[in-house]
C-alpha cells in the first residue's frame, strides 16, 4: 500500500469504520458512510468521463458534500480544486481557465457565477450542484442535482491501484497576484502537511500501517476546523484527522457564538483556527457563552496567521490548563514549525513570531547557504525534503520558489523573511515584496504589527509605508484600538488613508488611531 491519500483514508474507514467521521450543519456520517457515498461519487464522475489526473473544481462553503467530494476525486486518481467562494467574477473566471477544470460540484447559490464563467471552462465535461436551500437560477450551468448522481453509482470500492505520484493541488491567493496552484506528490504532502510526520517530536510513519498505531496514542479524538475548506489549513485538519481516525467537526460559515455552542454540543478538545481574524471575535465572544460547557477544550492550533499574545492571554484566562499551539507554514512549503504556548509563557522574540524549526525548516541567505544560529544575517525561510513539484502552470514563478541550492538540495523558499534566533529558534519577519525601504534600511511590516497587536489596548493593525523627503518612506501604522471608536489620538481615515470629511458615511471609513513608532538603529520616529 503506497502513502496515497485516498488509500490513507480507505486504511482508516476498515479500521474505524462505525465511528463518526465528521459532523457538519447537522449533519453526521460515520467512516463507513462516508465511505460509501464516496465511492458512489467517484463512480459517477468517472462514468461521466473524469480520469486519472483530471481536474474537479469544489466550490461551496464547509458542508458534508465538500468532503465527501474530496474523497471521491481521489479514489479514481483525480485532483480536486479548491475554488475560494469569495472571489469576484475575474478572480474566479481566471482560476477557472488555468485550472483546466474537467467536472465541478458546486452549491446552488453559486450557480450564477458557475454560469458566468462558464466559456472559461472548455474542458468540462460534467457538472453537479449541492442543493443548499438558495433556489439560485441553474440556466446555464447543465449541473445535475448532487443526490440524483450518488444514486447512479455504485458504493463498492473497486478502483485501479493508486500510487504515491497522484497529484494534489492546492490554489493559493498568497499576498500578491492572482491565485497559484501549487502541485504536490501525494507521498511528499501525507508527510508535510498530513500527519505523516510530527513536527514536535520528529516521529515518521515508516509505512502506512503506522497510522493505525498512531491512533492509539493518547490525545484529542474530536477536532473542529473553523476556517473554510477552501483554504488548506481546514482541508489538512480534516483529512489529517481522518487517517487516525478521529472525529472532525465544521461549520458552514463561521460565528463566534455558534462556534462555542458547537464545542459544546460535540464536545470538542482541540479547536484550529486562523490567528486573530478568528481568535478575537472567539475570545471576545467568550464572555457571552458563561452558559455554554467548555470544559472538553483543551487544545487550540492556530496557523496560516499573527495569533497574537493579547489574544492567547484572553483564552488563557477562560481556560487555565489550556494549550496552545502556532503552526507556522505556506502552501508552498507545508509544516516549517511550531510554538507551543502555555499560561504565562506567550512573549515572542524581537517583535515576531518566532517558532522551533521543524524537520527540513531552514533560513538561507541570499546566496542560498543555510543561516547559522545567532548569527544576526537576515535570510529567507525555506524547507527542505517533502516539499511540493511546481506552480500549476507557472514555469517562471516555480522555478524561483522550487529550487536546487548550491549544497545540493532541493528547497521550497515562497519569501518570507526571517532571523536565526541564538537559541536555533527562528523568527519570522514578513514578506520581503512588502518591506518598507526607509533611509536603506529594509522594515518588514508584520514584525511591526506583531509588536503593535501585543499591546493590550489594540485590536487590530496594518503598517504601511507612506513618503518621506528625507528617508524615502517612513512606517505608519493604522491601529483600531479595542472597544468604542475615538478617544485621544483618533482620527477616521477613508478608503484612501486620507482623514475623513466631516459627515462622511461611516460605512466608508476605518476608525485609526496614531502612535509613534522609534527605529533602534538610529534616532528618529515615524
């Protein structure tokens, strides 16, 4: 049995079969329910002409059907497309087009822009659409109803032996351009994103078989992924979680309310989230859910985003013995690292985030050589081992990210820039497209606003650079202080940055607050 990702998944469903594979909106399947419709699914697609390698887009927010989508396109050797729900009509229209999509299943009230778009997609054979309540115009879409296709096929396992070399990929937005499809093995993505290695204690599964023992290890067995399945960090939570047999938890669309209720409801243990956009809210919401039993959760993992020290102590204070993990990582590369936090213990180094490396997790210098502990140069993350072929497409774009380094070595480096602490830990200082030049000297904007958010008194930041005669261009900050709006410093600034005229909407503008930002290097504030 090769580490092929549906044969991971199938592994799991003849060992737990009866237990419950996931909850969403309501709605439950066990493994082998899961199973089943699975295999009807991926019977249907090939029947209506999707192959080995085809591409199928999945377009719909978090719901039973996404995963169960998920699993069918890789039964029958096929790569399922993520399709980000909230893309306007040319991001969608573009993705589409250089994805080459083959089949689509989508949710009705997306069939409108199905149809949009349509002329993108001149390879597409088959469509299916999730009903999902929105009674959206079908015109143009030629989709059968979701339901109606299961039924055609057939709920036996009785595919075509699968292999390592199967592809995976997943569309990233990234922080510039339109989306980018990075391509994996599904052997070298199990081990970097999957499970297949631990990134705290460096254990790796020698053969598949060693994920049924590694279910039997002590810790949480209920996961609930708050983010949308459109991004990879859900997408790993739940098949990781899968192969060991665990049981996963969604949500259609996140809330802070109902995400507490549902821990609740399911009693939850590890909850994962994206940094503050989701921490926050949660945290603030807290308060409110005095009524709710939380006393399952004790495990939070938050990646893809700052989860900053402000708001891990607002968790902390509800939940004492809780544990709190930072995953660091990009689509590009997968796992470069953890923090593990603890009450008390949530200070970062330097401004930053700053993680213990994990296996394969380096920073090179600009001429590809591997950053020495402490040594104060400046370098670029990068990863070394499992990582992924290419960008989709992309010749130009991959060969500067995938590379071959003068030490012989094959890495994945998509740009951010970091430090090697004199303790080996690494912290991360931004993306170097968005680094503000002020007087020579290069400022990462996410290093700023890390420091900026661990001030109790924030609730959000953005740095920019705006010009300066002397030095080019100076740091300012834009800060939305917690509670109400105004106060001492305040200012409104409009979509442009420019402070608002009087009377103008506040649908229109963002509440700001200025403060003084010091360089140590040399004497002088922006």
């Amino acid at each position: 049995m090769p580490f092929n990702l549906a044969d991971l998944f199938e592994q799991a469903v003849d060992h737990f079969g009866e237990r419950e594979c996931l909850v969403a909106n309501g709605v439950r399947r066990t493994y082998a329910e899961m199973e089943a419709r699975a295999n009807q699914l991926a019977h249907h697609l090939a029947a209506h002409g999707v192959r080995p390698g085809d591409h199928v887009g999945i377009y719909a927010q978090n719901c039973v059907e996404w995963v169960e989508t998920l699993w069918a396109v890789f039964k029958i050797r096929a790569v399922w497309i993520n399709i980000n729900y909230r893309y306007v009509e040319d991001e969608l229209r573009y993705l589409v087009e250089n994805a080459d999509l083959r089949a689509i299943v989508f949710a009705r009230e997306y069939a409108p822009r199905v149809a949009s778009v349509r002329s993108a997609m001149p390879q597409l054979v088959h469509a299916i659409y999730v009903e999902d309540g929105s009674e959206a115009r079908l015109a143009g879409t030629g989709a059968i109803e979701y339901e109606a296709a299961l039924a055609t096929g057939s709920p036996e396992r009785d595919f075509a032996p699968r292999s390592e070399d199967d592809r995976y990929i997943l569309y990233t937005g990234g922080t510039t351009g339109m989306p980018k499809g990075v391509v994996w093995r599904h052997g070298d993505v199990f081990f970097a994103l999957g499970g297949g290695i631990d990134q705290a204690s460096g254990w790796k599964a020698q053969r598949p078989e060693d994920m049924i023992e590694k279910a039997k290890a002590p810790g949480p067995q209920v996961y609930f992924a708050t983010a949308p399945l459109m991004h990879g960090a859900s997408q790993w939570s739940v098949m990781s979680r899968s192969f060991v047999g665990n049981k996963n938890v969604l949500l259609a669309k996140f809330e802070p309310r109902a995400v507490w209720e549902l821990v609740a409801r399911e009693k939850v243990q590890a909850l994962f989230i994206t940094g503050d956009a989701m921490g926050r809210p949660l945290a603030e919401a807290l308060d409110a859910a005095g009524d709710l039993d939380l006393a399952s959760l004790f495990l939070v993992t938050s990646t893809a985003a700052v989860f900053s020290p402000t708001v891990k102590d607002q968790f902390f204070e509800r939940f004492p013995n809780l544990i709190i993990v930072d995953g660091v990582g990009a689509s590009e590369v997968g796992g470069n690292g953890l923090l593990l936090c603890t009450k008390g213990k949530t200070a970062m180094l330097g401004g930053g985030p700053t993680f213990k490396p994990g296996p394969g997790s380096v920073v090179l210098d600009e001429n590809l050589r591997v950053v020495e502990a402490g040594s104060g140069v400046v370098g670029k993350l990068a990863r070394t081992g499992h990582i992924p072929l290419e960008y989709y497409k992309d010749a130009k774009k991959s060969a500067e990210t995938f590379f071959t380094a003068p030490d012989g070595k094959r890495y994945s480096m998509p740009g951010d820039f970091a430090r090697v602490e004199p303790d080996g830990q690494v912290t991360l200082l931004g993306r170097g497209s968005v680094s503000i030049n002020s007087g020579g000297e290069k400022i990462y904007p996410e290093e700023v606003e890390h420091a900026i958010k661990s001030h109790p008194a924030c609730w959000d930041a953005i740095v920019i650079g705006v010009p300066d005669e002397r030095w080019g261009s100076r740091v300012a900050a834009i800060v939305q202080p917690l509670g109400a709006a105004g106060g001492d410093g305040s200012v409104v600034l409009d979509p442009h940055l420019r402070i608002a005229t009087e009377g103008e909407p506040a649908a229109s503008a963002v509440t700001a607050i200025s403060i003084e930002l010091t360089c140590p290097s040399r004497e002088r504030a922006a």
